[in-house]
C-alpha cells in the first residue's frame, strides 16, 4: 500500500467503501426476509392470534391463548411476542396469555405514551378486564406506566429485567465499546461467524447475553427471533420515548403487587435499577435468576418460570382472603 500513489489509494479505499455498503444491503435483505418461527404449544400447534389494528392505523400481530385469570406480556425493544416463547404456551394451560408485537412505525409526534396506549388498546379489543402485566427490558417500562395510568385495570405487575429511565453511565468504556460491536457481530456476519462470536459475548456477558447453562437458547433467539428481525432504527425509535422520561417518581403510587425478577450478570441494565425499583414500589418482591443476565427468561426459562408461576398463586390466594376478608365484615 505505500507503494501506491494518492489515486491508487482512493480507488482502492472507494473499491472497500462500496463492498462494505453492499455486505451491509445484503444482510439487511437476509435479516428483513428472516420469518419468526411461531409459539407452539405441547402438541406442536402455533398458538392461536392475529392482527389488531391501533388508532392510528399500525398493525401489529398477537397471540391470545388459554382461559382463565389473564396475564399480559410486553416484549423489549427488539418487540417480538416470541420473547416470551418458552412462557407464553406454559402459562396459557392454566391461564389466558394475551401478547402483541411492539409496533414498528410511529408517528413523529408519538412520544413513550403511544406504546402504553397500545397495551391499552389491545385488551379493550381482546374484551380484557382486568390481568396482570408483565413485562421485560422495555416492556417493564411500558408496565410500569400502564400501571400507573390505569391502576384499575392491573391486579398486579411483574417486571424482568427493569428500567424506569435511560442511562448509559454505569458503562464503562470497554462495554461501551464492545456493546456496539456485539450488535453489529449479530446481525452483520454470516449466521456461523455470529454464533460463534455470541458465545464470546456470552462469556463476556456483554449486551443481551450471558453464559449461563441457556446461553445458547438465547444466542438463537439474537439470530432468528430478536434483534436480526428488526432494523436498529426501529428498537432505538421505541426506546427514544423512554430517554425524555424518568418512571421513578411515579413508582411510589403503584399500590398493586410487583414482582421484580432480575438477572444478576445483567451489566445492560444492572442490578442496581431493579433494587431501586423494589425499593420504590410500595409492595414488591425481589427475586434473582441465579446465573442469568439480561434475558432471564430465555436463559433459564424453568427457573423464570416456576418464580412467575409460585407469585401468581400466591397473588390469587391473597386476592381470595381479602375477598373473605370483605364478606366476614373485618375491618
């Protein structure tokens, strides 16, 4: 190279420049051609769902299964209802399991509030009274302020993995650094080399993932369900309503149940935000998913699971002693 003179070495920087834009178009073409393998249940059936239209006209896909007392998930910001895969089939045996996609196109004056007012406008049009929430990463901020908008609707809230608010400054510099790179190394590189280098960021624990025992079920939800599935700009678009509002101080008002489920290697949004969420709820229960990170729920879904599955059944049995509670007269 330090042969050529100036015009050898511009054609072949531009040679390099217009090859690079034509990798990155052809994996955006693979990445958008990506179909999300549906939620089954036990039998190999997909769950049953379809489309909702919102108010402004975006539509989104769901899935509305089981009978029972409700619960209703809220995904991330990568936004699939098949986060919740190894949740949404279990659950729905004893319970109703309603579930949307994030949207994908706002408004330009849309602000966080669009994506409370659509959890809103899908239980109104699935004929949902009363549930309980849950919701992951983003989702749980989307919970939060449901709950606190609409305390009439939710008899309890569950939160996995929380924020209340966007803040970058407990990343270092190293994460800062290689944050980028792991989501670039995701959705950027032939499927093999990005498996390969999502089980060095599982042993880092850098972005989504962990090295627990699931690390692998969770490397295969980055390349087939999750952040391969959406375009950057769209899960930044979600997430950019959150950046102008703290949740914190409305916390204090939310007098339903919380669970607060948390991973204790998540470095993405640390353990110090849900401990401060806990705190700041005025009936919440803290409880870690030994080994986990960001994703508990994909990593160690039995573990996730049977969590959810003991708070719910002691959230109705306290439900049910008030309720007798009511009927004897105590005061």
């Amino acid at each position: 190279m330090s042969g050529l003179r100036w015009p050898g070495r511009f054609a072949l920087g531009a040679a390099a420049g217009v090859a690079g834009v034509a990798w990155w178009l052809a994996m955006t073409r693979r990445n958008e051609a990506l179909v999300r393998p549906p939620v089954r249940d036990g039998s190999g059936e997909a769950l049953p769902g379809g489309v909702i239209e919102y108010s402004d006209g975006e539509r989104v896909e769901y899935v509305d299964a089981g009978s029972g007392d409700a619960l209703v998930w809220v995904p991330g910001a990568d936004g699939p209802k098949e986060t919740f895969r190894y949740q949404l089939p279990s659950f729905a045996r004893r319970h109703r399991v309603v579930c949307a996609d994030l949207r994908r196109e706002f408004r330009e004056t849309a602000d966080f509030d669009r994506l409370v007012d659509d959890v809103a406008e899908l239980v109104d049009a699935r004929g949902v009274d009363r549930f309980v929430l849950i919701g992951t990463s983003l989702g749980s901020a989307i919970t939060m302020r449901f709950a606190s908008r609409f305390p009439e609707r939710v008899r309890g809230i569950v939160l996995c993995n929380p924020l209340a608010r966007v803040s970058y400054r407990h990343v270092g510099f190293n994460r800062a650094a290689l944050i980028p790179l792991a989501m670039l190394t995701t959705r950027y590189l032939p499927t093999e080399l990005s498996r390969g280098l999502a089980r060095t960021w599982s042993r880092l624990g850098v972005w989504i993932f962990d090295d627990s025992p699931g690390r692998d079920a969770l490397i295969e939800y980055a390349l087939f369900t999750g952040p391969r599935t959406v375009r950057p700009s769209v899960s930044d678009r979600r997430v950019s309503g959150l950046r102008r509002v703290d949740l914190r101080t409305d916390l204090a008002d939310i007098a339903v149940p919380a669970l607060v489920v948390k991973g204790p290697r998540d470095e993405y949004c640390p353990v110090d935000w849900a401990r401060e969420i806990t705190e700041l709820l005025p009936d919440a229960e803290y409880v870690p998913i030994p080994g986990t990170g960001h994703c508990s729920h994909i990593s160690r879904p039995g573990a996730f699971n049977e969590t959810l599955g003991d708070w719910l059944q002691r959230l109705r049995a306290r439900e049910e002693e008030e309720e007798e509670s009511v009927e004897r007269g105590d005061a």
